[in-house]
C-alpha cells in the first residue's frame, strides 16, 4: 500500500511483536471514506458529480481488499481517482501498540484523535467450533466508559468521547488486515468471523455511530458478516434497546454479572436507573421483534465469576428465577484480575458447580475459555498500562488500599 507506512511497536510485556501498517494522515479537510455507508458513500458519489454505484465499487476495494491508495483502485477512471485522491482518504485509527499472545490472541492498542489523541483497545479471541476456526473480534466504541462498573478496567479511566463511525469500523478493518499484509491483494479474504460490540465503553451510548458501523459489517459490499454473527452487548440502556430492535436485527448479550438489583446495583450501576424488571422485559420485547431468519432466537447473559462475590449457589438459583421467562445462553466469564482490583476470580470448582445448577435447570450455560492472559486481554487492561488519562483510576486505588486497611485492622 503506497499510501500506508510501517511503524515499530513498543514490547510492553516482552512478547514478540512485529510491524503494524498504518495509514498516514493526509491533507487537512480530505473525506475519510472508511466509515461510510453504503447510503451515505451513494450520496456522496452524487454530490461531487458521480453515479452512485461507484459507491459499491470503492466499499470492495476498501473493506473487502484493504485498499487505501485510490490509484490502485483498477476499475475505476483515472479521473476519477484523482479526484478521489485530492479530496478524500482511507485512513485506519493508528496502531500504537500491538501483541499477539501464544494462543494466537491478538490485542491492539489505536490512538484516535488528532495530535496526542486517545487509546482504545480491541481484542481479537480465536476458538474452535462446529465450523471451523471461528475468530471474534471484540470492538470497542468510546474512549473510556461513564459506567464505571466495579469490576471494569475500563471503567477505571473515566469517560473522555464517543468514537466516530470510521474509528469503529477501523479496528475491523485493521484486524482483518493484519492477516494478510504480505497476500496478494487477489487472494485476499476476511479473517474475522464474528464481531462483539463489547470493548471499552457502552455501545448504546454512542448509537448513531455504533448502529452505522454495524450496518458496514453486515454490507455485502464491505464484510457482508451473518447477522448472527454480529453482536451487541450492552450493560442494559433500556431505552436504546428498544430503539436497537426497530433499526437493526443482530444479535443481543447483556452483561449481567448480578442476579439481584442489590448486588447489581453495586457491580453495575447503571442498574439503579434500569433494574432487573426493566432489564428482562426489555429484552423479552426484543426478542418479541421477531421476523422471518431473524437473529433474535434468543439472548446471550455475560456473567462474569468474581470470588465469593456473585458466584454462591444462592446466586445461581436467583439466576434461575430472573431467566426463566426470557430464551437465553448463559456465558460465564472467569475474571480476568487487572492491577488493585478489589476482587479475585472464581475458583475453577465454583464455576463449574454454578454451571451445573443453570445447566440442570434447563439453561445452556458454558465457561468462557480463558485467553491472552499473557498479553493483558481483558479490555482496558493495556490502556490502563499506557495512560491514564483521569485521576479515577488513582482515587479508585485510594478506596481499595484504604478497605484493605479497614479489613486487616478488624482481623
């Protein structure tokens, strides 16, 4: 790529790392075509004097060969690259650091923004699975998060801005390239399977963009994902799940993590504004939107294990009372422990008693296979590393050490 250029990555925990391509900034003002619509691509075709197809055309060459110089854009005029060349870019967030773990878990950390910018993270997690080797890539869609859940990395660093479209849809593309840099532009194929909307920050959040960037994946002429295989996990903004099912159908996980509105008000506490009731009716009303090969089956419960926290048989039965109206798989996630926080994980016994109880239940219940523990891949863990861009993170460790001190002094 003529238009792109190899910089280094910082070895944060000495794993192996190799270059990562990114794509320059380009004159001020020029259109950055990598986080359009088909639609909005059409009537920008058309403004600047053009047939909407083009529209398709250019999405080909950029989400589905990786394409970012226009001159290499073959089927297209000369013309009309170079007007394109003058006017507009493709230009990915900027890869600040990078890790792939011996699992074959991949991390990146992006700057986004101009001047010093922003971190985000994004976390691609390969499995194996009835159809082969399934790749999923966690994407994030705000700087930082205003949820502060409990137990979140992320939510330690505070809330610093939405992502726009292109910055989310780029962490897609990115991670789709990082398979082929060396592959011939011909035989290039995307390697990511399946999508979460679940990294840093609260997707319902930040709609408008998120339902934009959604609607690229699931594009024919960009990624053309099932949209069974793209995902929203939301900490449960019951409003916007509402409006979720009238513009889009994919699929739909809660991140749940308490069975109670007590417990979940301390964990989540966004759960004080939409408790439980609210929570389940609204998912019940999504899966209610039904339609003919609809996604909406059933939804997916995140549950993560934090020792001695959320994890008893008291639990497990409460789960069974608050889900037993609502189609749902229960995934639950051993916790991936960050610096000072204030929980451990679940024993491995815990988990797979409280997997046994869902289970005989009635419930799919699995456990999430734990990976890139090596690399920091539970989400905002390497950002955290990198800057912190608030002083939550600080008083945060303030209120552990000084519960810590509190529990020692009554021992």
């Amino acid at each position: 790529m003529s238009s792109a250029e190899v910089v280094s990555s910082e070895n944060l925990d000495g794993q192996q790392q190799s270059s990562s391509t990114l794509v320059m900034p380009a004159a001020e003002n020029k259109v950055n075509l990598l986080g359009m619509s088909r639609p909005e691509l059409e009537k920008f075709f058309e403004d600047i004097g053009e047939k909407k197809f083009r529209a398709g055309q250019v999405m080909k060459w950029i989400h589905q060969y990786f394409i970012t110089d226009f001159a290499e854009m073959t089927n297209i005029s000369g013309k009309l690259r170079a007007k394109l060349e003058q006017i507009c870019e493709v230009k990915a967030p900027e890869v600040v650091h990078r890790h792939y773990s011996k699992d074959g878990t991949r991390k990146w950390v992006f700057r986004v923004g101009d001047g010093a910018g922003s971190l985000v993270e994004t976390v691609l997690i390969p499995a194996e699975d009835k159809t082969g080797l399934r790749k999923t890539l966690c994407i994030s869609s705000q700087v930082g998060c205003a949820l502060d859940c409990s137990f979140c990395s992320t939510g330690k660093q505070g809330f610093q801005r939405d992502l726009t479209p292109d910055e989310i849809i780029g962490q897609l593309w990115m991670a789709n390239y990082s398979y082929m840099e060396e592959v011939p532009v011909a035989e290039r194929e995307r390697s990511v399977t399946n999508v979460v909307m679940m990294g840093m920050g609260e997707p319902l959040l930040n709609y408008d963009a998120v339902l934009s960037s959604m609607r690229i994946m699931l594009d024919d002429f960009a990624y053309g994902m099932s949209k069974r295989r793209v995902t929203l996990s939301t900490s449960g903004v019951v409003p916007k799940i509402d409006q979720l099912a009238k513009d889009i159908d994919v699929a739909l996980a809660i991140s749940l993590h308490a069975p109670n509105d007590e417990l979940r008000n301390e964990l989540v506490p966004i759960n004080k504004k939409y408790p439980l009731a609210q929570l389940i009716a609204a998912c019940q009303r999504y899966i209610a939107k039904d339609g003919n090969e609809s996604t909406r089956k059933h939804v997916t419960i995140e549950y993560v294990m934090l020792e001695g926290v959320n994890d008893h048989p008291d639990h497990a039965q409460q789960m069974i009372k608050l889900l037993k109206n609502l189609p749902s798989k229960i995934n639950l996630i051993p916790f991936n422990p960050f610096p000072h926080a204030p929980y451990g994980r679940s024993s491995r016994n815990r988990i797979i008693s409280f997997q046994k109880t869902l289970s005989d239940a009635g419930f799919v219940c699995t456990i999430r296979q734990t990976r890139g523990d090596d690399i920091d891949a539970a989400c905002g863990q390497l950002v955290g590393q990198v800057a912190d861009r608030t002083r939550r993170a600080e008083q945060w460790q303030k209120k552990v050490t000084q519960r810590q001190e509190i529990l020692r002094t009554q021992g």
